[in-house]
C-alpha cells in the first residue's frame, strides 16, 4: 500500500519519494514543491545521516560513456579515499602519491561547491604531470570542469577545507562533488569563484551584507567605499590577506636543470595555487643575443662567465623546462639578460599596471637571479617573499648563503605551505 503524501494539506497517495533524502513521499511534483520549505530541514538531516561519507575522494580520469545520464558518468568516476592524516598537507599528498602512484605531487587547484556557499573550499591534488599534455596520462574532462585549467591529465584527489576560521571540515557525501562537478558544466568557474572570494573577504571584515547570490554580488568599488574605521563590529579573528600579490618564477631552464630538481614541484604547486586564485603570474628567461656573445662582450655577465658559460638566445639551454613552459605560455614571460629581472625589462611596469604589491619569487639561482631580483624588488617598494624549498642553486652553501642574506635585511623567507596558507 502507498504510503500517504507528505504534504499535510494533500491526502493523496505518495509514491514519488524524495530524491535527496528518500524519507518524505509525495503524489506530485507540486506538492513537493509545496511542502519543501517545511521538509528541508529534515531532508538534510536525513540525506546526512543515511549517505556514506569520506574526508578525501578520487576523481578518476576515465572513459565517459556517452549513453549514460551525465551525473552517473561522473559519480562512476568518483571514488571515497579515506585520508589517514587530514590536515597534514605534506601527509595528504604523500599518501595519495602512494595510492595513485604519482612521482610527484601539486595542488592542482580550489573550487567552490554548487549551493552558493563561500564558505569553504574544496581543494585539489593531482599528479605534478596532470597540466602537461604529453605526459602519456588520459585526460580528465570532470577534473578540467573545477580546475583552473581546461585541460586536466590522470587522476586528482578532492578534500573539503571547514568553513571560515577552521581549516579542515568533517566528511562530506560524494553526492556533493557529484553535483559541483556538474554545476560546473553550465557555470562560469572563474566568475563563480571571483564573486564568493569577494564575499568571503568582505565577511571576513564583517560588512554588511556579505554573502553570494544575486542579491549579493560585490564589486571591488564596493568593497573600497566602506572605511574599516566605521565597522560596527569589528572582526575578533585576523582580517583576511588581500595584499595584491603575484608570483614571479626565476629562470627555469634547461641549463639550470640541475639546479631545479627539488624546487620544480613547489614551484609546481605555487603556479597551480597562483592560477586558482587568479593572482598573477610572471616568468623570467635568462638569455644574450649573438651580438651580446660575440667580441668585446659589451654585457657584463657575458664578460664575468665568457661565452661558453652564458645562455644563447634560442637554444636549447636557453628554453624553458616543458614543466614551466606548459603554464609560462598563458603568462607575462620576461626576458633578461643579467641577474636582476627589473633592470633592461618592463618588470616593473607590468607589475604597476597590475596593482601588485607583494612579489613571491622562486627558481634560480638562489644567490644570483632570485636573490637579486628579490632586493631589487624591495627597493621599489614591494613587500618581498622568498620561497625557500622552491629555489636552488649550486649546491647548498651558495643557496643557503643567498637566503640568509635576503632574510636578515630584505623580507621574508617562507616555505610553499606557509604561502600558499597565508594566501587562502
């Protein structure tokens, strides 16, 4: 016997049942309608509580099959992966390289979820190959949908931050990827996660009326007219970073190769996080024209290393790793052709038209290119980052001499974790 509609105000049969939390039944698509204002409460204690859930979820790169409704496709492509370590970024990322057996690892990537919330994130991992499209691994056109790039490679790994103020949440039901993926298919990312960072940040210094949806659209007008001294109630947490800020990648090259194998995949994950949170991103290419390496050597680092030594325009030293050159060419790439990357370039109107005022920089070398570059950048003004683990050089003397140094007098030298939290 069916069982009565749920409606109170309908005494018909019900067999059309609820689709989230399959607990209220109903004769008709009107009736649920209806009665959702009253039912939703219970709908989404009872679809939390019945759903299987998991803290960390792969979103596998396999076939669609094109005679499949499109969320079996993806949710057939989504897997629970238990974390045994959430919250230990390095952690994360080992044992998911171990699952998925990836060389390496990046953070490929944040998105928001499909119900309008800015109030957390969910957080991609993929393999440090996943944006090269000769890596040999099966596109993933689900992945392409919530990362910053369209064309996404190989399995990637999703774990859910916690809301505002906390870093990670509980565990989430795979239905939610399911329809964020889909959300995704008819919705412009990038406008998306644009208008809920600005929410997010105004909430952060509790304004009025912070929060997304299409009575809540802010633009950065907005955001600027509201004096931080006329807040009622000040924020007790500290104020979110919104300092303009871009990342300058230094010289990643073929003649540098040696130099570049522990910093690579943190630089890797820098650009990935960079790209995700559209903050800008430049490139150096360290190179000398024919002119420049023929007699008497007029450029100064040719005098200094002899034309053996330097970096000919256009050959194969001179080219960027395929790593680096797969996201410079979406980019500002600079060319240079001494040790600071202002000097001889329009670095320093780029970034002014830009707005920035915080440079991150990274590559090599350490104590030449990056180091100099880096003071260069504090003497015009702006608030400088190091990024430690995703410098090198040399050898350890001359890469650890080169941090010192910018560390005692001209800003801070922080690890890949430490700016990539202090940018979330």
């Amino acid at each position: 016997m069916a069982e009565i509609c749920s409606n109170p105000s309908c005494s018909e049969p019900g067999s059309r049942k609820c689709g989230r939390c399959k607990s209220a039944n109903y004769c008709s698509q009107d009736c649920q309608k209806i009665h959702w204002g009253a039912h939703k409460g219970a709908c989404k204690a009872n679809s939390q509580s019945n759903a299987p859930k998991a803290n960390c979820y792969i979103l596998r790169a396999t076939p669609q099959n094109p005679d499949a409704p499109v969320l079996d496709n993806i949710a057939n492509q989504i897997e629970p992966f238990n974390l045994s370590n959430l919250g230990n970024e390095v952690a994360e990322k080992r044992q998911l390289e171990r699952h998925l057996g990836w060389k390496r690892s990046i953070e490929a990537g944040k998105f928001y979820d499909h119900t309008g919330s800015d109030k957390w994130y969910y957080y991609v991992y993929g393999d440090a190959r996943a944006f090269n499209n000769n890596s040999g691994l099966p596109a993933n056109e689900a992945a392409g949908l919530i990362c910053h790039q369209k064309k996404v490679y190989g399995d990637i790994g999703i774990v859910r931050s916690g809301p505002v103020g906390s870093e990670y949440a509980e565990e989430f039901e795979k239905m939610e990827l399911v329809k964020a993926v889909q959300f995704y298919k008819t919705n412009d990312k990038d406008k998306v996660f644009s208008q809920r960072e600005m929410s997010r940040a105004m909430r952060g210094f509790g304004m009025p009326g912070a929060g997304f949806g299409s009575s809540h659209v802010h633009t950065s007008a907005s955001f600027s007219s509201l004096p931080v001294l006329e807040l009622a109630n000040p924020p007790t947490k500290p104020l979110p970073d919104i300092m303009a800020t871009a990342l300058l990648v230094i010289d990643m090259q073929h003649f540098f190769l040696d130099m570049t194998t522990t910093a690579l995949p943190n630089i890797l994950t820098l650009c990935a996080h960079f790209q995700s949170s559209h903050l800008p991103l430049l490139f150096t290419q360290h190179g000398h024209s024919k002119q420049q390496l023929t007699p008497p050597y007029k450029n100064q680092l040719v005098r200094r290393w002899g034309p053996n030594g330097s970096i000919a325009t256009g050959s194969k030293d001179w080219r960027l790793l395929p790593e680096i050159e797969h996201v410079a060419k979406d980019h500002d790439v600079v060319a240079k052709d001494t040790y600071d990357a202002f000097v001889g370039t329009d670095l320093g109107a780029r970034l002014e038209r830009g707005g920035v005022e915080r440079l991150v920089l990274c590559g090599v070398m350490t104590d030449c290119c990056v180091d100099t570059s880096a003071r260069s950048a504090f003497d015009r003004g702006f608030e400088t980052w190091l990024v430690k683990d995703a410098c090198g050089s040399a050898n350890e003397t001359q890469h650890e001499a080169g941090l010192r140094g910018f560390g005692f007098a001209f800003g801070e030298v922080l690890t890949t974790g430490e700016v990539v939290r202090r940018l979330r």
